[in-house]
C-alpha cells in the first residue's frame, strides 16, 4: 500500500461485496485514500491487510445498507467470536454473519443474513472461503 502524509491507501475490491449474490472481484486494482490515524490508530490495523469494498443488495439490512463503504480485515478470520464476515461463496463476494456451532464433528458453521427475509444456513467450516472481517464501515448520510 501507498502511504503520503496522514492517508494510506487500500485496496478496493474490483466489483462489490453482495449481500445476496455477491461481485466477482474481476477487474482492475485500485486502491482509496483512508486517515492514517483511522487506519494504524483507532482500527489497529496494518493497510496491506485491508481491503475496501462497497456493499449492494439488502440481506443484510438494516446493518448494513448497499453503497455503504466496508473494510474487511483479511487477517482476521478466526471464527472464535461470532461477526460479519465477507466471504467468497464461489459466485462472488458476500458480506454475511457467520456464527461456528458448538459441538459439531466435522465443524459446521451458520450462514446468517440480519434481513428476516432470508433463511440462514449451515456449511461445513471447510466449504466456506473466509476472505475476512468486517472492521468499520462509513455510510452515506441522506
């Protein structure tokens, strides 16, 4: 990542992170310019380990809204506590809940949407591709 006086720059996913069907992530690297202080002080994070993505879709409203801009910490993938995850679901990129299940041989995993609209699910931990977590998110104010 670039680094000029009090900003650093991500990387920012291609295409979106769904929330329903999600976006590939095909095209070209870019990459946005955060605070400094945002990024190394408050969010404790090293920028080469973020990746900027904007949300679309609504299965997970009313937590996360599409155009809102998310960071995901691809360092953090430990599912020891449950969070909002972007994951890769073989389609494209998806913004989700996920919650790893107590007690279950071979480990199992549940998929949650925050939108009562639809239906969680479970994975076996192994089929789901963790790209990282969620850590902050900025928001259009309308």
């Amino acid at each position: 990542p670039v680094t000029r006086g009090g900003y650093v720059h991500i990387e920012v996913l291609p295409t979106y992170a769904g929330m329903g069907g999600g976006g590939t992530g095909d095209g070209d690297v870019s990459f946005v310019a955060f605070s400094r202080d945002l990024i190394e002080l408050e969010l404790r994070a090293d920028p080469g380990d973020l990746l900027a993505m904007i949300a679309e879709g609504n299965s997970m409203e009313p937590h996360f809204f599409g155009g809102d801009q998310i960071l995901v910490h691809k360092g953090k993938r430990s599912l020891a506590q449950p969070g909002a995850f972007c994951l890769w679901d073989g389609d494209g990129h998806v913004i989700k809940y996920l919650e790893r299940l107590p007690n279950t041989n071979p480990p199992r995993v549940r998929v949650i949407s925050a939108n009562g609209m639809y239906s969680a699910h479970e994975l076996l931990l192994e089929e789901i591709n963790i790209v990282g977590r969620v850590i902050w998110l900025g928001r259009r104010v309308q």
